[in-house]
C-alpha cells in the first residue's frame, strides 16, 4: 500500500471514530449541533427569520451557511450525522491538498500530525462550528505564497464564519511578501459579504456578533477564569460557577469581576498588537516567510486564545492550522512546540467532555486538568513569543527595504 493510500485510510478511521464519540461519549459533545445549529438553520429555511439578518447573532453570517448546507447530507441518518459528513468532506478537501502526491516528508508529517490531533481533540472539534473553519484556516495558509489571492479569500471567508481566522490573515498581512494581495483579496470578500447581508435586510447586524463578544461574562474553562475557578471549588463565599442561559455557556462569578470582564477586552487587542508589532520589525528586518509566518500566526492565534473571556474546548482546534504549516515549512524545529499542540489537544478532550461533569461539580482533580491545559497555553505562548523575537533576519533584504522606501520618499 502506498504511502498517500495509508494516511487516507488513517483519515477515514480517524473522523469515524470521532464522529461515534459524539454520541456515546458523555456530556453531550455534539450538542450544540441539535440544541442551536439544526434549529437556527431550520428557521432559516422555513422562512421565520435568519439569525445575523432579521435579528442579532453570536456568530458572523456566513455561518449560517454551512448549518443549512448539512441539512442536504440529514436524509441520511439525521442531522447530526450531516454535520459529521459535511465537516469529513471539508477535511477531506484541506487533506488532500496537504498530502497531494505524499512526495514531501513535511506535507506528510503535517497531515500525520493533523491526524493525531483531531484524535487527541475528539468529538469536539468536529461538532462545532469551528470544524468548518480549520480546513480553510488551513488550505488558506498553505496558498498564501504561491495563490496570495486565493489563499486570502479562503481566510476571510473562515472569519466571517468564526472571527479567529482573523489571526492568520494578520499574520499573512505582515509576513507574505505580496500583502497587497492579501489585503485586496479579503477586503473584496469582506465587502461582497457586507454588501449581500445589508441587501438582505441586516445592515443593522452587520457587526453584531462582536458587540454580543463584548459584552459576554468569564466562561468556565477561560484561562483568566481559573483564579474564580479555584475559589469555588474552595467554597470561598461569593465565588461560584452558574449556568448562562442565553449564550448557553457556564460561566464564573467572584470579587471584581466586572472589572476583570471589563478590561479583557483591551486586553486582548493589547496582546494582539503587540505580537503583531515583533512580527511587523522583523519583516521590516528582512526575516522570509518560512521564519516568520509559523511562530506569527500561531502567537496571534494563542494570544486570541489566552487573552479570551471566553475559553469553550473547541478552540483549542485552531491550534491545527499554524501547527501543521509550521511543521509543513520545518518540521526538525517545530516538533516539540506542535507535541506540546497535541498534549493540550489531549487534556483537552479529558477535561470535556470525559470529566466536564466532575468540573462543573467542583471536584479539584478535573478542574486541576483545566489548570494544567491552560498553563500548557501559557507555556506555549511564551515560547512562540521567543522564538518570534528570534527569527533570523536578512539584512541584505533590510538594506533593500530601506533603499527602496527612501526612493519612494524622494519622489
């Protein structure tokens, strides 16, 4: 058998088994696909009102679009298994592209490694939304050198399905070199979608679904939620978890929090900015493509990660895309960053939905799991951030950046 036959075989066994743990496994990891996904699209398709257009969303509109477009795979076993087909055949697009001729030893150890993380991760990465937007995250990256134009595209139209995307294409911004092109490409998307939404109706809800982000409490499993966390499970007064019933979340409560939920947010953008801002002087420094677009874009996704009010398990899925691209690019440096990658994808999975029950219960053994999942983000972030700070530079290229603005600046 050759070398592409084995990974495709490993790629059917792979997303059966994870599709069939969302249904035996506990806690329900394919809930929200029956709870909001079937009926936000079935009101949509039976003409009483479409979430994000005749009334205010959580998500971008875009994600409407895949929600529906599982309803034409339901015939065959209900919709829960259409979303399990839709989001294989997404993956199995994205793969393909990956492995092409599985010629390249670092194509085929970056869909290895997809392959053990989306095990590792389990059923909650393919019964979110966020499943959609990996395999686009992930094709995207791998077009920005030589298709800029279609490789942006791809990634604005994943932001517009879950705003995270958002990272990379700010990473492709500051390290491709024809960033014209990536910001034209999404820019042209991001207005015919506009354009289509306020045609329809929605102009008032445009942006609604980061005014709703805005104003959202701590969620459980956030980073900057473990120090509430931990008071409740010491029963401290006035600390506790409680169940959101409108965004359908569980969240934590405690002293100051208000204040906390208050400067998140700044907070985030801080972060964002300045990992942007290392990226930004080592390309004005001459640093390639290869050296700066891994550790840029996987610093920008963690730091939307780590920064977040709102922590739920399926993010830890965006960590895929930059990880399989860095080890695609260089895999000799990139393989114990992307094994620390799968042991969160693994405790992860452990924490939700194994022991999620034992956490909300408050018991300290899987909320010490949570604990140790979200320093692992932490350890992560620290060492992207360094090996950021350390891209090797050209300075041939630097001296040629320099000449050239100064003759733009003489006219």
């Amino acid at each position: 058998m050759s070398r592409r036959a084995v990974l495709w075989v490993a790629f059917a066994l792979v997303h059966v088994a994870v599709a069939v743990f969302g249904f035996v496994l506990p806690n329900e990891p394919m809930g929200d696909i029956y709870r909001v996904y079937e009926p936000w699209s079935l009101q949509a398709l039976d003409g009483r009102g479409i979430v994000g257009i005749t009334e205010a969303w959580v998500y971008p509109q875009l994600a409407l679009v895949p929600m529906v477009l599982a309803h034409a795979f339901a015939w065959i076993a209900g919709y829960e298994v259409g979303w399990a087909i839709l989001i294989t055949l997404c993956d199995a697009v994205a793969f393909a592209m990956l492995v092409g001729r599985a010629r390249s030893t670092g194509r085929r150890v970056g869909a290895w490694y997809w392959l053990a993380f989306i095990a590792m991760l389990g059923p909650v990465g393919m019964y979110r939304l966020d499943g959609i937007t990996v395999p686009l995250a992930l094709a995207g990256s791998l077009w920005l050198v030589g298709r800029p134009w279609i490789g942006s595209a791809l990634l604005a139209v994943a932001t517009w399905i879950k705003v995270w995307p958002a990272a990379i294409i700010l990473a492709a911004v500051i390290a491709v070199r024809r960033r014209l092109a990536v910001v034209a490409s999404a820019a042209i998307v991001s207005a015919a979608i506009i354009a289509v939404v306020v045609a329809a109706g929605g102009g008032a809800h445009v942006f609604g679904f980061v005014m709703d982000q805005t104003g959202r409490g701590l969620q459980l499993e956030a980073p900057v939620s473990s120090y509430y966390l931990w008071r409740a499970v010491a029963h401290i007064p006035g600390s506790q978890v409680y169940y959101d019933s409108n965004l359908l979340t569980f969240q934590v409560t405690g002293p100051d929090v208000d204040q906390l939920i208050a400067v998140m947010t700044p907070l985030l953008a801080l972060a964002v900015l300045a990992v942007a801002g290392v990226g930004a002087y080592k390309a004005w420094r001459g640093a390639s493509f290869a050296a700066l677009f891994p550790p840029l874009s996987l610093g920008l996704v963690l730091a939307f990660i780590l920064f977040n009010k709102v922590g739920s398990p399926q993010y830890m899925t965006w960590l895929a895309a930059p990880l399989v691209v860095a080890l695609v690019i260089d895999r000799h440096r990139w393989w114990k960053p992307a094994t620390l990658g799968l042991a969160i994808a693994l405790l992860t999975f452990i924490v939700y939905p194994l022991t999620y029950w034992g956490v909300l219960s408050l018991l300290p053994f899987p909320v010490a799991l949570l604990t140790i999942r979200n320093v692992l983000l932490a350890v992560l972030f620290v060492w992207v951030v360094v090996r950021l700070s350390h891209a090797r530079i050209h300075p041939h290229v630097h001296a040629r950046n320099l000449a050239r603005r100064s003759r733009v600046a003489a006219g």
